[in-house]
C-alpha cells in the first residue's frame, strides 16, 4: 500500500469581470464573478514541484479576461469557450468553470434612452442580492452545463402549514395551521446534452428567466403544509414544463419566523409580529429527477459531487 | 483630577422585527432591523452594578415587539414613538434609535391580487441588496429625525473623467477621460423640526422615495469630472428640490473597475473589459448644508457624532 | 418516463451550542456549531406535505441541547451519539451531522488556577479565527467519521518558488524564485472504520492537535516549488504519520501577495513590501490517498460527494 | 440662505500592506490595513470638478506603499509619518489616518530559529481574529493619537449577575446571579500629546500590550454585576495605570448566551447547556475620562466625531 495523489484540481477563483458592451450609445453592463478550475495529469507539480504542465491560475485569469474581448454572450456560452481552450491542451482531461452573475437595471431618468427605451443609457443601479450562476462540467464523457441560481429570498405570509409530524421525548414545537413560510432559494439544474448543445446566448438567458418565473410563482402558488413539499413542487414544476432539463437541485434553509409572545403584555398577536431568527435554521434539500420506465433514475451524474452540500 | 464617567449609551441592537398587515387577503409586510440605545443618567451601573434606574435591554426588545401590535408606520414614526415612551422615564434625557429597512416585491403570478393590482396578495421576493434607513436622536434640544439609504450600487459605463490632478512623487495615475464610475451610496439626510413634527407616515414614505429617486437620476445624468463633483451635485440636488431637509450627508467608496491591459494578448480594449477590484477602495464623504446670511453653516449638529464615519 | 424524488436531505443548520463543564472551580468551555441533516424515507412530506415521518428541525435541535446535558467530549464522539439516536428510527436510512469548533484560551491574570495551572478559571479569550470540523456520515455501509479544520491562515516569507511553467499567447506571470506564500488551510481526513470505532473523546482531541501540527511543521518546513506541492506534502505527511487515516483531502487558495513595484519611486524592493490581494485567488485542491497492491485507489468514498467543492 | 459644502474628506481606504523585515533570517511580518483620508480646501473638486488641489486616492495608495520601504515601526508611529507627509501640502488642512493589524504567530516546528528562539524564521500561522488598531486625526489644533482594539472576544462562564432592575409592563427578562457574559471588546484611547510626541515604534508596542492585556484581566476578575460595570472597570483600569492615556472608550455588544430550557426533556440546567444567540445583542458603550478639579471633563475631543458609533 502506498501513499498516492487522488482526485485534484486547480485553477483561478473569483475573477471578477465587468463587460461593457457599447456598441450603441446605449450600454449593456454584463458583471460576473468567474473561477476556472482544470484537472489532468498534474501528477508532477504535487509530487516534485515539476510544473511543466501547469498552466499557471494567472494566465486562466488572462484568458478569461482576453476572451471577454470578443463578448460575453450568456454565462453559460461564455464558459463553454473556456472550457474548449483549456480542453485543447494534452494534459487538460477535464476541469470545471463556474460564474455567479449580478444584476443591474438602468436608473429610471425620465428621458426615453437612445432606443427610445426607458432607463438611462449608461446608468445603471444593482438589483436585487440573488445572483444567476452557470457551471461547466467536464470530463471523459464530455461537457455538462448546469444553471442555476442563489438567494433568491422569498417569503409568504400566510398559506404555510406545519403539522402531523411525530412527537417524541425531545419534541416541543405545537403544531400550525398559519406561520410564515421563507426561505433563500438556491437551485442549479442540468441541461440536457441536445439543449447544451444547440443553444446560444439567447436560448440560455431566457431559459434561466422561465426557470426562475417559475419556481417563483410555484412558492406563491402552493398552499405548504411542509417547506419539503414546496421545495418538490418548484423542481418538479420546472422539469414538467421543460423537457430538455433532465434533473434539478434546490437547496432552501427555512428563515425561520416566530410569532412573537404578546400577551405577557396583554396584547393579542394574530400573525402580525414576528421575530425573524437568524441562526439556527432548517436546511431542506432535495434533487428532483425523471426516472426510466424502470422507475430507476441511473447512477448520478458526476457533475454533483463537484456542487456539494446538498446531496 | 479624577476618572470620571463621560458620555455612555446603552441597548439593545438588531431587534429584527417582521411586521404583516393583514387586514385584508393583500398583506403588506414591513421589515426591519431597529436598534435602541438610551442615554441619561446611568452612573451607578457602572460604578457599583446598581442597575435600579436600568431599562433593561430587554425590556427594550419587549417594547419594540409590542409596539409593533398597533402596526408599524413608517420607521421614522415608530422610532419617534419608541423614543417618546422611553423618554418618559426621568433617568432617560437622551437616546438614538435606529431602523434598517429591507424591500420586499410581491412575486409576479399573472393572477390579479385581492385589490385588483399585479402580484401575489402573500407572497413576496426581497428586492435589491439597498436599505432603507432611519434615525432619530433625543437630547436636551429634542427629537432630530433622519432618514437614508445604504448600499445602493450604481455605476456609469461612461460619462465620467479624471484628470487635472496635482502629479508629485508618488503619483502614477494616468488622466482619463473616460472611465467607469461606480459607488455604493450610502446618504443621511435630516429634516428640519417643522417637516419631522407634522410628517406622518405617508410623508416620510413618499419624501423617501422621492430623495432616493433624485439622488439616483443625479448620479445617472452629471457628466463626471471627480467622483466629489457627482456626490456634491446628489446632495446639492436634493437640497435644492426639498426645503425642510436641513442638510445632507454622503459617504461613497470609490468601487473601482480597471480597464484590463489587453495589449500583451495582441488586443485592443477601447473601454470594454474591466476587473472589477474590492480592495482598496477610494472613499468620498462630504456633507451638503445651508448657509446663513453670514455663509456661515452653524455649528455641527450633535446627531453627526453618533453616526461616525464621515465627516 | 416520470418525475420523482431524488437524494434529499434536511434537518436543523447551525446550532451554536455552548457547553460549560463546571463540576470543579476550573471550569472547561466547548463552543459548537452543530447542523443534523437526516436522510431516508421521507417521499411523503415532498409530494403530498403528509409529515408523518418527518422529525422535526426543532425537535433535531433540541435532541442536540439534550444530549449537551450529559456532556459533549469531542466534536466528533458527540456527532457519533446523535447519529446513533437518529438512526434508530426506521425511516432514517443515513444521515450527516457536522461540527465547527471555536477555540477559547484561559485569560492569562498572573494568578495560578483552582488547579494550580495558569490561567483563569472562569475567563476566557477566544483563539485564533482558524476552526476545528468533524462530520460523521451514516448510509447503508454503516457510520464514516471525518475531522478537519477550516481557514488555518498560514504564511511563508520565503521559501517558495514558482517558476518552469509553459508559456502561452494568455502567459503573463513572471517567473519568481522567491515569493510570499499564503493560504488558508481548509482540509478533512477520513478515520478508518477501526480507529472510528475505538476512539474516544482524547483520542479524537489528540489526534486533531497532532494532524493539525503536522500540517503546519510541513508546510513551514518545505521549501515549496508550487502551492500544489505544498498541499501534496502536507497531505502525505499526515497518511505516512498516520496508519489509521485512510485518506485527506486539502483545499487552499493561494492568497497572493505581489510584490509592490517601488521603481516608479526611485526606490527598490527586495522582498519587502506587498500588497495582500483579496480577489481573484488561486484555488488548488486535492486528495492524498492510499493504492492497494494494484497502485489503484477503489471508488470514491459516498462522504465526499456530501462535502463538496474540491474533488 | 444657499447651498454649501460642509465638512469633507476624502481617501484611498483598506491599503492591505505586508512588510517584511528580512534582515536576518528571522524574518518579521507586519500585516495592515490602511486608511488614508485627507480634509482641507476641496471645494472646487466638489463645485465643478477642477481637480488641481486633489491628491489622488491612487497617490495615497502609492505613498502608504512607498513609506514602508523604509519599515513600519508601529501602526501609530506609520500614520504619523503619512499624516506629516501629506499635511506639507498647503491645501492638506487635516486628516485621518488608520490601520488596523493583523496578528501572526511563528509556527512552532521543534527546531531553534536563526537566534535561538522559539518557532520558525520565516513560517508564520495567524493569530486571534481581533485586531489591533491605530487612527490619527490631524486638525488645526495638531496630531491627536488613538491606539486601539477590536472585536477581543472575551466569555465568563461564572462571575456575572443580573438584577435590580426596574420592572415595567414591557419586562419579562428574570434576573440572574449566575450567567454567561460574553463581549466583543472594541476600544480606543487617546494618549496625550506628551506621550505622542515623545513616545518610538517601541514604546506604542509595548503600551498596547499592556493595555490589552489590563482590559483583559479586569474583565476576568470583577465579580460584574452589569456589563456596564465592568466596561467601566476596563476603562478606569487603563486610566489609573497610565496616566498618559487622556481618556478610552469602549463598545462592547452583550453577546447573550440563554441558559436552555431542558425541563420539557425531564432534564435540569445547573449552567451548563447554552444557546449562544446571535441577534439581537445588548450594547454597552461608554466613554472613560479625567474630570479637572472642577469635576469637569471639558469639552469633547473632535477626534470622536470621526470614530463614530459609540459617544
């Protein structure tokens, strides 16, 4: 038995890029938050230091900064470029790209913009804290593109139940007909390889504005009786309404909100004042998935592991 | 000479407090994150840990919960409520209380809410990462009332120079004439005595959004020349549009985005690929007043001290 | 083909448990951050929100609070109860628990403890950001334990190369045969099942402060060629010190710290003064493993795909 | 009455420096984060953006970095070096310099270093999460010189009580004679202008050390009746040990550890089992000083306008 090197990988974390497309006089602000990682025969640089083969994390910074020249297009299209460049090279057998994108929205001004639009032409104000995220996965078995999102937080105020779930020694909580239901959506999904392949920039950037539509309006929609359930719903939503994405991961805390004990003061509190905790809270997380005629899934995609957390 | 207490203030911070209107199906729901601190005479506390004249902290937090029964208001008015409650008591001559408020948006479903309007009647979507802020300040004089803005991201793809500096030892800057201008907006502004004493709710609400908007268009439609001539132009702005605002504070870091060197990689880059850097950050603060007669502004008002940070 | 349920998991996130043991005047303090995610049969509260089955997240906190009462010994034997207490539920098929813990020193006072050691007996400051992990996995092969330690900062001066990798059109890194190197360590190690099943709460602890020095005197100790190699080492050291380990894996970003040019100044820079970058970082992750007989190192362990993030 | 700038200032902030001193083989680090802010006649950068008088934040930036080629010294004896650099020129009427600094530890690896001492020359592992800090503000009065710390994060497990305090409609809160208090412990001190003038990089070390090291130990051994009492106790400590220290203030958040309620699990809780809560918090902030013979403390020292937060 001896000591070798297992699974690895490398590359350059967060680099944040900030395009600006100004070809008109009215802009196009494209902000993202890109790490690279690869991995191949980089046996050499972990035994001996020998860094023959390595492509040093600075010149993948270089190059996503040099291949944001030609345009970004969507995040998704965007490191698939990556991917191939970096896949040319013998020693690269695989590797990972991700982006996190933020969202800007032009400030309102009044004055209809160069496209007779509404917004300012080259102002632009941040959006909302969630972030549009897209990863590239590759390996012996080609490319796999995930898109996804993060902290989308949401919260209803009624039409949220918890109840029927088993008491024993350690079980305090009553049960409830009427609480607050919140949460920080956090979803990635898998294309399919026919849709990965065939779609641009514009395929991808609509896709993800359904997708989130979507989950969205499932949380509104769906009278909870547990936070797992909404969870399902919005997963299962989006593979019902979507053929080409083959499977869906949500991870979603329960932001938990405690009614607040008014009658010491000798005050009533029908579901108006909450006390919103931080820490602890509930962690929900599940994979929705379409099975074979079998009622198999397959094995999971290699891809997951790569993700963590919520599997 | 002997050691003495000098100024103290005490509290509790970061009540989060969630507060859902529902007299109707079309809940409404406020969000806040309020501190409360006292001031006045609390010396044998620190002296010998006699804590009979102390308003516990959390008593505090109990008053800001069972306020909240009768319904929120505004965050000016329900901080103006809890500053007249604690300053009933004779040892509190003086106190600060302070609100962050995060931005819910009803999610978008298609289906007309209870009143007709667009959006789900109960379930919501935080908005942008922004907060609203308030704060009012009691001592001797009164009640001073402020109200602001935190972390409003905004960024000009263009319309914003920097040149004509002074070039000394240490100055390696180049001019330019043309690059990207991005802050985090973070402003207090203070009403004068008479707008804080008659506003209500609505009016604090509506002068809120009417600041902010300005502030934003300002930024958007100065062609820049020094980030201080587009912070002074936002302040100015809001001075001149509103009477009863007495004065203006802002403090902007200097989000910088450098245009990446493209040259080593045979390329141009006529402003359209930039880093987006964290760390260091310039930082712009200036406060915008009203001057007498004399040009002179008076003296500084005594809530500034307990904002800290930028002047 | 049909849409189903896929791995899942839930349960209470970030409980922040202190314990004071305080059966002598010396008292000991253990600072936890404990999540209990359940896994199993749990298809009914997804698709039809019926909680029959579903153990509540409270009642998972409180069984942490609970068991707290006769004690925690270390992180890991702690994790280990639980597990077993979950999982004598039959629709509890496996599970992961895992712990953060922040570490406290005695205030030094001059005056010798109830012991006769030095420190306070009863006041403590707490150590270094740097945190102590452990993650107990429990599926149908039985119970895994990990511990690792999280954000150990570490800095070499000198003794660090990077130079002989190739050079392409994107290459713009010189090479450099003296430069800062600085990571924070993240890693786990995997116990085999042997050791896991005789350990007790000082073998965990004393186990944890050797791996954890041994990382360290490594990567002091080697004069590094590449932060891989540094990683490489570390990870081998701990495998050849440690017969019952089975395998580690080390996730470092590389905190680049550049060397300011000072020629613009007039003045050199032999190494002396850097600017400490935050964004973009090199990442470099890997495993350090065991072959058998055949050089080949079996299938992936099922606990990391759990972790996540760098294989 | 017209439209006036008011106070400004403006800089480059969060210069993250790393000197190393590698004289010998025994290397020193010394790790900051460094703040530069100017004050003075900038009105015309404001007014109409003429940037004649205005030293770049980018030059700030460049001098923090070329002054440390010639060493550090302390934090305090650093910022005085930048704050007469830049108030030589004439439109420079004032300022505010700051740095905060991180500890490093050498890693213990068994071997003597290069002199005999304990741990290695040139490994360094880093410290506690608190930091030192260090401002000088400069105004038409001269240099004042604060030396500080922040976040010190300090817990009794015994020692500690609560109670005496009034009772009204909104308290609920039992009181205590045996509790967990729990600060993080941020301070500042002024030292007079004596100490100031005359005081060497050695004497500034020294001194902070011995202050933090009095805070602490007072913290642990006043039996605390109230966290103000012993905020008030640190504070006084420092005062009568140093009589060169003007005046200190302290913020102090009471961070609450709840005893868990364990009766519902047929347990007891003779201190032993906490849930250390995160939000809200107590706060505790006061202010230290020297009364003249009058019993007066004199005016406040405009320094503290700009620290902000806690007067």
């Amino acid at each position: 038995m001896s000591i070798v090197l297992g699974p690895n990988q490398y590359g350059k974390a967060e680099v944040r890029l900030v395009r600006v497309d100004r070809d008109t006089a009215r802009h196009r602000v494209t902000d993202l938050n890109i790490t690279s990682q690869l991995r191949g025969d980089f046996r050499a640089t972990h035994e001996t230091g020998d860094n023959t083969g390595v492509i040093a994390t600075d010149t993948q910074k270089n190059t996503v900064q040099a291949f944001a020249r030609d345009g970004v297009g969507s995040p998704e299209t965007f490191l698939l470029r990556l991917a191939r460049h970096f896949l040319v090279e013998p020693q690269v057998t695989g590797g990972r790209w991700r982006a996190e994108q933020y969202g800007w929205e032009r400030i309102a001004t009044g004055t209809p913009g160069a496209d007779g639009g509404p917004g300012h032409d080259h102002a632009f104000v941040r959006g909302a804290a969630e972030r549009r995220t897209a990863l590239v996965h590759a390996d012996d078995a080609g490319l796999t593109v995930l898109a996804g999102l993060s902290d989308v937080t949401v919260l209803k105020s009624t039409g949220s139940e918890f109840s029927g779930f088993p008491r024993d020694r350690y079980t305090t909580l009553p049960e409830t007909d009427d609480r607050i239901l919140a949460t920080d959506v956090t979803a990635w999904w898998r294309y399919d390889a026919s849709f990965a392949e065939a779609a641009g920039p514009a395929d991808y950037d609509e896709r993800f504005a359904a997708v989130r539509a979507l989950l969205l309006t499932t949380f509104a929609e769906l009278h909870s009786l547990a936070l797992q359930q909404s969870v399902y719903a919005m997963g299962s939503a989006v593979l019902e309404a979507f053929g080409d994405i083959a499977e869906i991961r949500l991870s979603c805390p329960n932001n938990h909100h405690f009614l607040v004990d008014l009658e010491p003061f000798g005050l009533d509190n029908p579901g108006e004042v909450f006390f919103a905790a931080g820490r602890p809270y509930g962690l929900i997380e599940a994979a929705v998935q379409r099975s074979g005629p079998d009622g198999q899934t397959g094995p999971e995609h290699p891809v997951w592991s790569t993700i963590g957390g919520f599997v």
